[in-house]
C-alpha cells in the first residue's frame, strides 16, 4: 500500500518526536554518568571500571551495562568518556550493546511477560552475543596493530607485503589511540597536577553536563531517531500487524530489517517481546528486536564508524547481525510457549509503521494529539528538565564558560596542588580530601541504588495498584458500555500496564508471583485484548461489547481477589 508523501513527513515527524521524548530520561542519565567519568573518575579509574586490559572486561563490562538505567541513546555519551579513556574496543562494544538491553526497571517488567526462564536465557544470550564480538573484535585489533607497528620492517622478514601494511593503514583508526600506549592515558590523571577540586571540580561537571547536551550528543540522538522516519517511510499504518508469525521461517530475518534502524527504550522492548509470546509470535525474532532493537540504533554503527574505522566498524556490524540471527534461529523452536495458539495478528509493532492512515486528518492538532497520549509524567519531567538543562547549556556557551575558563578563572586552592603545597592550612573537622576515583564510584554506586528504589516507586504496593485498577476499569468498562470508543481505548492499556505493575510490585515485596496469581493475570489481560478487537470493530456493535465487559468483570473478581 503507498503512501502520500504528506503522510510519510507527517508520519516520521511524529515518529520522531516520540522516540526523543521517550529518550529524554535515559539520555539525561546517560549525560550525567558521562561527566561524573570524567569529572571524577579520570582515564584510569574508568579503564578499571571496565576491567582494563584483563579478561574480564567482556562480562564486566556487560555487568555494568546491566546495571545502569541508560537506552541505545542515552548511552552514547558514555562512549564518549570511554573512547577518551582509552577503553578496549571490545568492552566498549559489550557496554554498548548490554546497557540499553536491561536495567532493574525492566528486568522486572520482563518477568511478567513472559517465562522467568525466558528472560534469563534471553539475558545469557546477549552475554554470548557481546562476548563472542568482544572477542573478534578485540583479536582484530591486535591483529592490525601488530601490522602497522612491523610495517618500517623488511616485507619478507615480516612476512608482509605491500598490499597488507597499506590495508593496515587504513583501518589504523581502531587501534590508533590504544598503541599511542595505555601508560600515557594512566598517566594523564597524575600528570595533570593542577585538577581541580572540591566545589569547582562539581561546576566542571554541571558544565560539561549542560554543554553536552546541546553538542555532539543532541546531533547523534537526531540521527538515532532518524531509522524511526525511516520505518514510517517503508512501512504504512498497520503494516507490521500480520508479521512474524511463529510458523514464519522468515520471520527473525523480516524482524532484523525492522530492528537495524528503529530505537526502542528497554521497558517499550520488553513489552513487545512479552506482547509477542503471548500472540505466539516467533521467539526468534523477538530475541532479535531485544538485541538490534534495544541495544543499538543507526548512530552505533555510525559511532563506531566515526571513531574506529568505517571497515572495522563494517565487520563489527556484519558478525553482529550474524551472531544475533545464528541464536535466533537457535532458539526459535524451543521457545516456543506451550499451550498458546497464534493469534495471527498483533498491535505489538505498530509504534513501528507510520501512526497516520488515508483517514486521519494531516493537521497540528493531530500530531499533538498523537505524541501526546503517549506521555505519562515522567517522561513529561524529564523533557522539562532536559529543556532547562539545554537552555543552561547554551547559555554556558554563549558567555563561552567551558572547562578551559574555569581553570583559568580558579583560585590557587581550587586546584589539587594546593594541597601539597608548603604553606597549605590544615584541613580541619569534615573539610578532608576524598579521591576522585571514591567520590566517581559513589555516584555511580547511587544510580544503582536509585533505579532500584525507583523499583519500588514504579511498582508499588499491590494495594495501591489494585486502586489504580479500579480507576481504570471503572472508566474503561463504563465507557465500552455507553460506546465512548476512544475513552474506553484510552484506558484500557492503562489498566494492563497497572496488572503487570501489581505482578512486580507483589514480586519485589514478597519474593514471588503464585502460579494462579499468574493464570489470572494471564486471563484478564486476553480479555482485555479481547475487548480491544470488539471496540476497534467496524461497524460497532453494542451487544458483542456488552458479552466481552460481563466476561471481564467475573475474571477480574477472581483475579482481584488472588491478590487481597
């Protein structure tokens, strides 16, 4: 089915002012955590946070990736800080793909969807995934370097030829900075005798935090966005509907087209992979939406690209893509949820496909409509903060306030060397000196803690969600009765997000969901799906509706009641 042109622009701007506001949080965090690195951590406390030149930079690097609240977007300035440190490539490669895959918000939301064991192995997976690339990427790196470094040498005493040092000389790029030699960039931090410290070193950090978010950064997230245009473009509204079946051979290859250029946070992953065994869609191709789809965006590639070579960055994309449909295929079959029939088509994919049909008005009121019944309070928080932090940012700029100028402008005990200097007062009381390194990996240490108490804010007590629940089905089911189609279709994912909200907040608190918690969990929200169909049905028929509400009403007692 074509597309009009005004609807394809129209499509791909909404598409893209959704993923940026979507993105909002997790960049800002990303931001965050990219100044405190370099702020606080320096070039040698980040090489060991990443485990350094060992053999477990891979896991822990994909460990710390795990950890961290961050997306395909937000972790793009953290790559930065990494590059600058002079990180591995391969752990690099691991941290970049890991982060945006999971964090303890979306663990957690993934158990509900589908089978725990599921989610552990789709987890182990990415392991395989980011260690397996690690490891050739790294091996080509050394590889290379071993090249140029021999390349002033006899041909045949090196067993080179022309042909080779010149192809060496032009993926120089990947190793270029790591041969200019570790020791210089762990020695950098010490070298620069006149750091500063204390309150200055925290403006620094406020500085580059706020400047960075209207530089490279902002450019690179608009072309991570840009594959959600792209899709908008190729695909037209309901497109992806009827797509990858769990019968469909095809189906994890038809799903990499799709993943390749989309951007999606880990919560939006995670749900449409739960949405995906629960319509019995292919497991293959879910595991590789969570991993192309989550973990990357058109601007890794590009990064890597930028940064290390556009050839290097060619074969990490190709054994990537190799990798993830090798596992696909692997898992396919064994995946598949017992019990559960295909129900031919889903509304998983649809955030995928252009938002806008022949039907719909092109006008503002519907772009604003459209972006706007997505935004929930968080994300509306976050874009006003990253609005005053942007606004912060150019107007540092703008009076051209940067690192360079703190230095210059700071007082002699602003700077570390005063306090080895002869006539240096003694500190006195709670003015002690901390290591940077300490104060870094406290910060760090709280983001962890704070995105697992923001666990138990997101899912809070099943009591609290059980009155959410009855907010929502109320205004849901009275709407569905008296035909208010839109209203009705407003609220009803509202009350499924809150059921699988009381899933996890049960969980977290009492350390498991009962099996038939779980069934009827499982019931009311077929039901609710069910519910979904009739009032999307055209012509729309009272009765029918009314059948499905009283079917909903004696589940959700029952399922209610499992709870209490």
């Amino acid at each position: 089915m074509s597309q009009s042109i005004s609807v394809i622009l129209l499509g791909g701007l909404i598409r893209v002012v959704q993923g940026f506001c979507q993105a909002a949080p997790t960049l800002l965090v990303g931001l965050l955590i990219a100044s405190i690195i370099r702020y606080y951590l320096g070039h040698r406390g980040t090489r060991r946070l990443f485990g350094g030149d060992s053999l477990r930079s891979l896991p822990q690097s994909w460990l710390i990736g795990m950890l961290l609240p961050v997306c395909s977007i937000g972790v793009l300035p953290i790559l930065f800080e990494m590059r600058r440190a002079k990180v591995k490539p391969g752990a690099m490669s691991a941290f970049a793909l890991s982060a945006p895959l999971f964090n303890p918000l979306s663990l957690l939301y993934g158990l509900t969807l589908s089978r725990p064991l599921v989610i552990m192995l789709f987890a182990l997976g990415s392991l395989i995934v980011v260690t397996a690339l690690g490891l050739f990427w790294d091996a080509f790196a050394k590889r290379v370097e071993s090249v140029v470094l021999k390349k002033g040498s006899d041909p045949l005493e090196t067993s080179l030829n022309r042909e080779e040092v010149e192809k060496s000389e032009r993926v120089r790029p990947l190793f270029q900075q790591r041969h200019e030699s570790v020791d210089s960039a762990e020695r950098s931090d010490d070298e620069a005798s006149d750091q500063l410290i204390g309150m200055r070193r925290v403006y620094a950090m406020l500085v580059h935090f706020t400047r960075e978010s209207t530089g490279k950064v902002l450019l690179i997230a608009m072309v991570a966005l840009s594959g959600l245009a792209v899709l908008a473009a190729v695909l037209p509204f309901g497109a992806m509907q009827h797509e990858v079946e769990r019968d469909d051979w095809w189906a994890p290859l038809k799903m990499l087209l799709v993943a390749v250029p989309v951007y999606a946070t880990p919560m939006l992953a995670m749900s449409q992979m739960g949405m995906m065994f629960q319509h019995a869609n292919s497991p293959g191709a879910s595991f590789t939406l969570l991993i192309l789809g989550a973990g990357m965006n058109l601007a890794t590639p590009i990064y890597f690209g930028r940064y290390y070579g556009w050839k290097a960055a060619s074969m990490w994309f190709v054994s990537l893509i190799v990798i993830v449909l090798g596992l696909s295929y692997a898992i396919n079959k064994p995946l598949v949820p017992p019990g559960v029939e295909p129900a031919g088509h889903t509304h998983a994919f649809d955030i995928y496909a252009n938002p806008l049909s022949a039907y719909h008005s092109l006008s503002l009121g519907t772009v604003i409509e459209t972006v706007g019944k997505d935004l929930d309070v968080s994300v509306i928080v976050s874009l006003i903060a990253l609005a005053f932090v942007a606004a912060v940012g150019l107007w540092f700029r703008f009076r051209g306030i940067d690192e360079a100028w703190l230095v210059k402008t700071a007082t002699a005990s602003s700077f570390a060397s005063s306090l080895s200097a002869e006539d240096a007062p003694p500190r006195k009381g709670l003015d002690i000196v901390v290591p940077p390194n300490v104060i870094g990996a406290t910060m760090l240490l709280g983001l962890v803690v704070l995105s697992v108490v923001a666990c138990f804010a997101y899912y809070p007590h099943p009591s609290e969600c059980l009155e959410e629940i009855r907010l929502a089905r109320a205004e849901c089911l009275s709407a569905a009765n008296s035909g208010q189609i839109d209203h009705a279709l407003f609220w009803l994912p509202v009350w499924e997000d809150w059921s699988r909200r009381l899933e996890v907040g049960t969980f977290i608190r009492t350390g498991q969901v009962r099996p038939y918690q779980r069934m009827q969990g499982y019931l009311i929200r077929k039901k609710l799906e069910l519910l979904e169909h009739e009032l999307e049905h055209d012509p729309f028929e009272p009765d029918e509706v009314k059948k499905v509400v009283q079917g909903i009403i004696a589940t959700n007692s029952r399922w209610v009641r499992s709870f209490r």
